[in-house]
C-alpha cells in the first residue's frame, strides 16, 4: 500500500484584486513602476552582455512548483531576472528591428487595461470600450481615405493580413459563383472555384505573412505569384497586369493584390495608384500592407507617398511600428463595412444575429479581445496626430542621415535606398572581397548582440546577406549614428583580425 503524502499544502492565498486588496494593488504596481522608472533612467545601451547560456540557466532553474513568494517579492523576483535583462528598444544604440520607443500616455493606459481587464468582443463586457474603439477606428479610416470604413483591431500585422485574405477569398470565391451562374444556361449555380485555383499577387519583398496566411487559408504554396519589381524592390503594375491575365489564361481565379506601402528589409513602398489602377480594370481585391508605412497617414510632410491607399479594398495598419505604440496594437481597415461580415459568425451565448448591441466579436477572427483602442486614444488626446507624424518623420529623416554617413564610410558599403527608415549595408573595405564580405554578416550581428551596447539586424538582399538597421526611434540623433557606425566597424575589423590570426601549435605558428 502506497503511504500518504504528508507534505503540507502551500496555503498563500491568490492576490486578486478586489476592494479589499486596492491597497496592496496601489503598493504593488507604485513599487513596480518606481523599479522600472530606475531601470529607464539609466538604460543607455539595449541590452547586457550576460552569455545567452547563463539566461537560459536562469529561467530554467526556478521551479513554478515551489514554495510561492508572495506578491512583494515575486514582482522583485521578476525585476531581477527579466528587466534587469530586457532590451530596451528607447536606446540610441537599438537598430535591429521594427521595435519602437513608446507614447507615455500609451503605456499609462497599459496600465488601464491591465487591472480592469476588459474584452471589447462583446458589449455588455465593454460597454463605453466598444464606442471608444469603433470611434478610433472611424479616426483611422478616415486618414485612409475611407470616409464610411470600417475595421477592427487585431494582435498585429500577421493577423490583419490573415483576416484580409480571408474576407478576399470569400469575396473571390461568391464573385465567381456568381458571375459563372448568370451566363450558364442552366438555372442551377455554378460552384466556386477550387481553392487550388486561385491567385494572390505578390512580390519577393512582400511580408512572409502572406505566404503563410495563404496556407492557412487553405490555399497551396504556388497560389501566391511572385510579380517582378523594379530595381528598388516596389511592384511593377506593368508586370501586375501580365500576372493576372496569365494566372487567367491558366484558368486561375485572381483573388487579391497584396500591395506593400513599407517593405519590411528596404522600407520602399509600392506605386499604390497604379496598382489600383490595374485592380480596378481586372475587378481584384487589392490590400495594402501599411502595417510599416502606416506613420506617414499622419505625416505633416510626406502624406503623399501613400497616394492611392484610398481605393484599396483593405489596408493593414501596425500602430506598435509607426505610431509609437505598446504591443500589440495592428487595425484590420477596409472600405466597405459589409467585406467584414464575410468571416461572421454567430452563437446564441454570446452574438446571436438578432442582437442588437454592437459585438465587436461579429468581425473579428478573436473572440476575448484586449482593448488595444484605448492607447492610441490616449495618445491622440495627449499629443495629436500630427506630433505622431513628426515623429515618425524625424526616423525617416535620421535614415536619410545614416546613408549619408554609410556613403561617405570607406568601409561600408550602401546596399540600397529606403523611402522609410531602414538602412541596408555591409563591411567591406578596400581589399576585402564579396565572400569575405557576406562570411562577416552573420558574426559581425552576433558579436554585437552579444556585446549589448548596439543591436543591429540581418537580412538577404539580391540573393547577397546584408546587415540592416531599423530606425524607429525620433530622440536619436546623427552623431549617435555616427558613432554607432564606427563601433560597427571597429567590431568587424576585431573579427576580422582574430579570424586571420594565425593559430599556434606546438611553439610554432601555422
């Protein structure tokens, strides 16, 4: 007979907040933020340099099973292992991705969100945050050009591609159906085309959600046509249109255009206006991805880059790249209210079709839901668009800066313009050549995320690996840049030197 296990049960009761616990909230979350505010005043480079294996050790040695800690020193527990820890994407010295610094009103209103905890999918658990979101996202369509949009926010731009391509191929599908039953003969309907038929037209430089979301969807991997581009990376509506009617003459359905208004390795945007053009002519679903490109809605100056997103079907924006925002914070917009109640769906528990409270739930791929609207609401009032698009064009005039200085660097090389704020380059001094070159991309990356102190990315550009910098922070200035650069260069010549040293064996060197 197996005994009995003795060991006392933990009896730590669990910290909820309530109206009896409002003080321990107001003393937990003020020493938290007093813990954080130290950590920010201080951060001057990204990251530190503790070995990756120590973090992994790190994590993996405390047990989630163990004696609990309390609130106090648990919340100190996470300071120590995780913040202490953190990338700190408001530095000079973070280049790497599209990570932003983020509005302070923003993070306030995390803060909102955190303790009261709503889900704006329906209205009785929202209320007023369903009015408050639908009213932002009325603001965004709008700046579009959409004057009677419609949207919905969604987890990022991965999932705004998703929910697009969805609400496309069943447009696509129903056109079809439609269109091939009123010249049949026969009163009965023609089906709708397979899924195997139908056509997404993209280029190289498109976001890799598209790809995957059309797999998602249903559709095989040669449904996504790649559509040639000129020598900066942007869609040619010329060889869009050629695209489709061979896709046509091959007896495939077109089911969307995905246009790209801030590639994600160039930051170049699509000729917007011409595509539309072509998509109006062949009666194809055209989306923007503006999930980069969505600042300049609200740029005092450069505005009209986005010329032409406003006969687009759907756009994507990324408020957690371009406005500065917390993640995660992406809207799904289209032109037509109506495209979104093709993914509708209804249960009786939570939506039934005769409600008639706003459910937001009834256009959304989510059911639970943050309520994400509130801090672009928050910073909308704080600030006003327009000190959003200054921002954001302060990042792309510091790109325009950073190439001046890559240019004018003997040992760096500029791989290709930008229309946003990426900068695309390599090490390559006189003398070193193009496979000596690419060999230092991926260790010259990983020396500096190592080190901490500047974080750059890789990409692969015309087939050649390339670093990259994301620019999205407005406080950084040229001459951080120029310094950021030499240490970059510094760096590949310490690894350079330290790859050709010769290696000594036995007293002699070989």
């Amino acid at each position: 007979m197996t005994p009995l296990d003795t060991t006392p049960l933990d009896t730590t009761p669990l910290d909820l907040i309530s109206p009896e616990t409002a003080q321990r909230y107001r003393q937990a979350v003020g020493a938290t933020i007093d813990r954080l505010a130290d950590r920010i005043a201080v951060a001057e480079v990204p990251t530190t340099d503790t070995p990756a294996v120590d973090l992994h050790q790190r994590v993996a040695t405390v047990d989630l099973d163990g004696p609990a800690l309390g609130t106090e020193r648990a919340l100190a527990e996470l300071d120590d292992l995780f913040v202490r820890e953190a990338v700190w994407f408001h530095t000079p010295g973070y280049l790497a991705h599209l990570n932003c610094p983020v509005a302070l009103p923003a993070v306030a209103a995390e803060a909102v969100l955190a303790a009261v905890n709503p889900s704006v999918d329906t209205w009785d658990q929202s209320r007023i945050g369903t009015d408050i979101e639908r009213h932002v996202v009325d603001w965004l369509a709008r700046r579009i050009g959409f004057p009677a949009g419609d949207g919905i926010f969604t987890s990022g731009g991965s999932q705004s591609n998703l929910q697009a391509l969805l609400l496309a191929r069943e447009a696509a599908t129903a056109a079809s159906a439609t269109a091939a039953s009123a010249t049949a003969a026969s009163a009965t309907p023609a089906p709708a085309p397979a899924l195997a038929d139908l056509a997404v037209f993209a280029t190289a430089e498109t976001h890799f959600s598209v790809r995957k979301s059309a797999r998602l969807l249903g559709l095989p991997d040669a449904a996504v046509v790649d559509v040639e581009t000129d020598t900066s990376g942007r869609m040619l509506p010329s060889a869009l249109a050629l695209a489709i009617a061979d896709a046509r003459a091959d007896g495939r359905t077109p089911m969307a255009v995905v246009a790209t208004a801030g590639t994600t390795d160039r930051g170049v945007i699509d000729p917007l206006a011409p595509i539309a053009d072509v998509c109006d002519l062949e009666g194809v679903w055209l989306h923007v991805d503006a999930a980069y490109g969505c600042g300049l809605l609200v740029s005092p100056t450069r505005r009209h880059l986005l010329d032409g997103i406003e006969r687009a079907r759907s756009v994507t924006t990324d408020l957690h790249k371009s406005f500065f925002q917390p993640v995660s914070s992406s809207v799904l917009v289209v032109r037509d209210p109506a495209d979104l109640r093709r993914a509708s769906w209804h249960a009786d528990y939570l939506n039934p079709e005769d409600a008639t409270e706003p459910n937001q739930v009834d256009k959304s791929l989510q059911t639970t839901r943050r309520f994400d609207a509130l801090k672009l609401w928050a910073t909308l009032r704080a600030s006003g668009a327009e000190a959003i698009g200054r921002a954001f064009d302060a990042v792309v005039d510091l790109a325009a800066d950073t190439h001046t200085l890559v240019q004018a660097d003997p040992d760096l090389v500029l791989v290709a313009p930008t229309q946003l704020s990426t900068v695309l380059f390599r090490w390559q001094p006189a003398g070193v050549t193009d496979e000596e070159s690419d060999a230092m991309v991926a260790p010259l990356r990983a020396a500096l995320l190592a080190e901490g102190r500047v974080l750059i990315a890789k990409t692969v550009v015309d087939g050649r690996p390339c670093n990259k910098l994301t620019l999205l922070n407005p406080a950084t200035t040229t001459e951080q840049m120029r310094a950021s650069l030499d240490h970059v260069v510094a760096t590949a010549e310490r690894l350079r030197a330290a790859s050709t040293r010769p290696t000594v064996t036995g007293g002699a060197a070989r």
